[in-house]
C-alpha cells in the first residue's frame, strides 16, 4: 500500500471558527465536503487533541470559513500553527462573527457557513462531525484556495542548508513539536498533533 | 442563507467502482476526504437512489480512482451520466481490479484506493460510508482533476441558442430525466437523482 497515492485527493483549506462559553478560536483545517442536500449538510474532520475539536464538542457548533488565493502564509501561521490552549488568536486579530458569536475570516476567505453538529464519530485520532448548515454567505468573488495551491504556492519552501550540518532532531511544522534524534521513524506520529513524519523538518545542530 | 457559498469547497472527481457478486459498475462522483489515520479512513458520500449505493451497501467494499487532468468529457459521461441498472458500463469498458475485483481506472487516474466499510450513516438523500483504505497506488505523475477544473474546462458549455425558441422542459445533465414545464422550481430536486436546478439545461420545442 502506497500511503502516496492519497496526497491526490483534493481539499480546500478552511479556517474552523468555534466558540464556547466565552472562549473563542478559530484554527486551519483542510478537512470539509458537502455530504447531503435538503436539508444541507456537510461533514469535518478534526484532530481529537486539537483544542478546536473539544471547544466543538462542547458547544455543537462552529463556523467554516473557505480561505481564497488571496491569504498570506503569516494568516494561516497565527490561526494553525499556534494552539488556542496557548494563546488567544482572536485578541491581536478580531473577526467578524455569525448569529451564534463565533468567529469567521473578515478576509482572504470567499464564503463561509455556520454549521450545527447533528453526529460526531469518534474515530481515534480524528472525531468526524456531520453538521446542519444553518447559514452560509458569500464573501468575495476570489476563487477558493486549494490544498495544493498552498503546498506549492502559499507555503514557505524548505530553505537550503549545509550538507556538512549534522541533524539533531526533527520539529512538527503544524504544532511545533520537537522530536530528539537524528533519525525520525518512517511511522513516526507527532504526539501533540498527529502528524506524520512527510509534516516534519530537520533542526540542524 | 446563500447556497451559492457552498460551491466554494474543493473537491475532486473520482469514479467510484463496485462489484456485488457477479455484478460490477462504476460511477462518477466528487465527495472524498481522508478523516482519520493510523489505520487511514476515508469517508464518500453517494447518492442513496444510485446503482452504486446499493452495491456498496451489499458488498461493504469499493475503490475509489482519482480521476487527473487528462480525462475526457466521454470518460465521464460513460461512468457518470448512465445508471449501472441499465447498462453494464464495464462491458464496453473493461477496467484492472484491485485484490477484491473491483474496478478501477486503467487511465486518466493519477491514483486509486481500496475502500472496506466500516460504517455508513444514512442522511436522506445520501448515504456516507466510512472506510478503512486497504490498499492504495499511485497510477500517474499528472495532477488530479479538481471539480472546478471539470466545471471550467472538461464539461461542454451550453450552447448558445435562438432566443425566440420556446422553454417546453427542463433535462437533468446527471441523468437525463426531463421535468416538464417552461419553469423549473427554484429548490427543485431531481427525483431520480437528487441534483438541484444547477444541473438542469433547458429542452426546446
């Protein structure tokens, strides 16, 4: 089995907006299709330690906002590589918000809906939740960002370095995470995010 | 609620293959996502009144072949735009099958995998299976096809026509039932196929 020949699925990138009690956050997925019609609903999927997928089972909703060509790599930097546990992205950077106070992308973002949790599946390293849409809106008539527009357009290349250079280790470009050893298993899972090892990038010594 | 901003979530296209017993068909369908890993799971969503539904629903096994940008409109107007109830879609076609015998595409697929159920959520006018991917190749280096690539430039455009022509019906492009009247309800679905006034083109008298 060639794990590969999934990398030629075609996402988006979406910025997941959720609000519980008094607590705000929004963070990066990639994860969203439409899975019904009348009513519309749609399906997510989140990672079980992300702080985003816990504010969404505790309230049972959230807002999806569909990020355009337009985004900079510094906007999807503070929403998904940073942890709401950590720090409150939406201080240094306020956002609009749906009928239900949650927060969606004021900009580089061409729609979004507010979705109302119906089912979660708990899936392991992942809860898949299938949600009524109970509202949407267009936001500009910039074309959606794929996923792979990101990885080849939008996101930072890996800079050269010095062949000479000895590797001590290997950090999580998502969460940041750092695992010791000069070698990372080719199974290797972050134990913060659940990333692979193909989201992994060498710290040199 | 505006509708139009769900057609900013990206998708592939992909042709679903099936074999229940002795029967075998595929069909051309947009919704994949990966939802979890460490076993890999997919999720697909079909249409609960297509052929494929029901064969997935008997056997618990598909694959799925990510259609890339070489496919042809006559590609996908076999696999997509004819039922496997009334045609055998294969026999014309013949097709490679994955360890199960089940088809997948010989060309215009730059991967594949093999989907085994491991639940399935009836949501009315689809049904979302949750698979375990069991096995998966990398069949081309072409790029995958995304829906607004099939949208802009595999699908025909309308033809222009003579506006003194009379509207008598309305002629799903999916799968060819005709509603008959010179106005097509706007929340209008069609009744063999579940597709919305956006897949419909006008018949002239």
């Amino acid at each position: 089995m060639d794990n590969k020949a999934l990398y030629s699925l075609s996402y988006g990138v979406f910025m997941v907006g959720t609000r519980s009690k008094d607590v705000k956050n929004g963070c990066i997925t990639n994860t969203c299709m439409q899975v019904a019609n009348n009513p519309t609903r749609v399906a997510i999927s989140v990672i079980n330690t992300n702080y985003t997928c816990y504010l969404i089972k505790e309230s049972g909703m959230f807002t999806l906002s569909m990020l355009d060509n337009t985004v900079s790599f510094e906007t999807i930097r503070h929403f998904g590589f940073q942890s709401g546990r950590d720090v409150n992205k939406l201080e240094s950077l306020p956002l609009p918000e749906d009928d239900n106070g949650i927060p969606y992308m004021g900009w580089s973002a061409c729609a979004m809906l507010s979705g109302k949790v119906l089912d979660s599946i708990d899936l392991g390293s992942h809860t898949m939740f299938i949600a009524e849409v109970t509202d949407a809106k267009v936001l500009s008539s910039n074309p959606p960002l794929t996923y792979a527009d990101y990885q080849n357009h939008v996101k930072p290349k890996p800079q050269k370095v010095d062949e000479q250079k000895k590797i001590k280790g290997w950090k999580c470009k998502i969460c940041g995470f750092i695992y010791e050893g000069e070698q990372l298993p080719a199974d290797y899972l972050c134990p913060i995010c659940g990333h692979g090892p193909e989201d992994f990038e060498p710290v040199y010594e």
